[in-house]
C-alpha cells in the first residue's frame, strides 16, 4: 500500500468521526441550555466555554465573534470555515481524502460522504444554529454510523481496513477525553459546589458519550463523578471508552505490522502498548478530582504523540505486508 492512499484513509476517518463528536457535543449542550433556567446569552455562554475550552477552540472563537451568543457558537462549531475543526471543514476534508482514493474505497463509502457533503452545503445555517435543529444533528450522527457500516461491510479487510480504524479509534479516543476534560472548566465557572448541578454536568457528558443507558446497566446508582471518569477511561466494553478504544487501536496497529501484541515493532505500538498499561493499571486516586485531569491531560498528549509516530512510521514510505515479502523471496 502506498503511503499517501493510509494517510488518507487514516484521516479521512478521524474527520469523520470528529465532526460526529463535535455534533455530539453541540447537541447536548443545546439540550443543556433548553432544561436550564437561566436564558440570556451572557449566562449561555457560562455553558459553552468549557466545551470551547476543551476542545481548544475558545481563542480562535473569541478572535472571530464580538457577540457570543449560543447561536454564533454553534455556528462557529459547525458551519465556520475559519475553524478547522468545524463540522462543515471536517466533511469536507474527509470528501477531499475520500476522492484522493476513491479508486481504493468501495462506491457506497464515497458516494454517501459526497452525498453528505452536498447537504450540508445546503442546510441553512441562520435555522439550524437559531433553531437548534434536532433532525440535522441526527443526520450527521447517522452519517457517521452508516459510514461505519459500510467500512465494514463493503471495504475489504485488509491493511487499508486497519488505517480506517486506527484513525477513528485514536480521534474517539480523544474526543471522550476533552468531553471529560470539559468537567474542569465548568469546575472553573461554579464557585460553590451545587450537587443537583454537579448530578446534571455528569449527566450531559455521559450523553454526550451516548453513555448514560450503558453507564447506568453498570452503576445503578447516583451518577457520580469518579465512577463516570472510570467507565468513560477504562470500560473494556463501551466501544467509546478510551480504554476500549486503544484496545482496538493496538489490534489494528499489530495487524498491519504482524507483530504479536505482547511485543512491539516501532515506537507507535511501544508508545500505545504504555498508554494501555497506565490505563489498566492506574490507581484509582488517579480518577479523583485534580489528579484525575492530570491523568486526562496525560492521555490526550500520549495520543497525540501516538498519532505523530503512526505518521512518522507509515505516511512517509511503503507499506508492504510482510507476508507478501516472504512470498517474493522464496519466489
């Protein structure tokens, strides 16, 4: 395989599911604002800037928008083409990708991004954004799920399949991780502790995960903050834990290189098989308030440098499967 056709399969996934998770979070936190009590914009954004914050977006958000109202954030989330992160760029970019190697993917994973594409460069951004528009979010949230299915129903499952995972795996990974971290900022905006607040901000993030039905099979108890922290990090069966999520990570890495999983083969399965490690293995004060956004700030460092050496290992010579050199030397 060629180095640009999985650097594009690797990155046309992640900005998929970027852009799903940052629908996610507007809708959440559109919902939040909906149950609250307070309406005027200036207390809105009192529920905004922890998700602008995590995401690392607040600076370039303030340097775009006077007004910060609800419904400039949540233009600038999705349809901004000054943030890169938005839900409009992430698509296109992911098109981009896609129709770089559209002669290496099946039609049915072209055709439904280009065709999510196209509508969303249609959508009105004055009605979603002042309407919050539950349909549109939803759209987008099953766009993601169905390219999804069709990565593993019409793509085959070889080298290429494996970049597909790896990039939505280390970009849900992430995500989980800032909308958990998001917990610090609003920390920051609530000068005395308020339980019934506390119990709603647990409950946001675990929705924002899709979590809060799987969260409650576990612990049918109060939503609490270290046990939310402890299955949004370290659930081996929630497919967005973090845990979860490296774990199929590791999987993907391991079959491209056919190295065992008990050993590794480069500094990206070195550096994730210590990540997984530090997860499975980590105290569990670690999950306790401030310690517990050290080890959050931790893990979104490791995979970014994960991400860099994946980069440095694969994107910039020849991918070949090992089997087929051995087959070419005993030819």
């Amino acid at each position: 395989m060629l180095c640009r056709v999985a650097d594009s399969l690797f990155w046309m996934a992640r900005y998929i599911e970027r852009a799903e998770n940052t629908v996610r979070l507007v809708d959440v936190t559109l919902q939040t604002l909906l149950e609250s009590e307070h309406s005027p914009d200036e207390d809105q954004y009192k529920n905004w800037s922890p998700i602008l914050a995590s995401l690392g977006d607040q600076a370039l958000f303030e340097s775009l928008y006077e007004d910060k109202s609800s419904s400039n954030i949540t233009d600038f989330l999705i349809f901004s083409r000054e943030n890169p992160s938005s839900v409009l760029q992430c698509i296109s970019a992911a098109r981009e990708n896609a129709r770089m190697i559209r002669d290496q993917i099946s039609s049915e994973m072209w055709e439904v991004i280009n065709r999510t594409y196209l509508w969303l460069k249609k959508q009105d951004p004055q009605k979603v954004c002042v309407e919050a528009d539950y349909e549109f979010f939803q759209h987008i949230k099953e766009f993601s799920q169905l390219f999804q299915g069709l990565v593993d129903t019409t793509f085959p499952h070889q080298i290429g399949f494996e970049f597909v995972k790896i990039g939505a795996n280390l970009e849900r990974a992430d995500k989980t991780c800032r909308i958990l971290d998001a917990k610090r900022y609003m920390l920051q905006d609530s000068p005395a502790k308020d339980d019934a607040l506390d119990n709603a901000q647990w409950a946001a993030i675990l929705r924002g995960c899709s979590a809060h039905e799987a969260y409650r099979r576990v612990y049918v108890a109060d939503i609490e903050g270290d046990t939310v922290r402890d299955f949004l990090l370290r659930s081996r069966d929630f497919p967005r834990s973090v845990l979860y999520c490296l774990t199929r990570t590791q999987l993907a890495l391991h079959a491209i290189s056919k190295c065992p999983t008990t050993h590794f083969s480069n500094e990206a399965e070195r550096r994730l098989g210590q990540l997984i490690a530090k997860l499975n293995y980590a105290n569990p004060n670690d999950l306790n308030g401030k310690e517990a956004h050290k080890l959050i700030e931790s893990i979104e460092n490791d995979l970014g440098e994960i991400a860099v050496q994946i980069n440095e290992r694969y994107m910039f010579s020849e991918i070949v499967d090992p089997a087929e050199d051995l087959e070419q030397a005993q030819a």
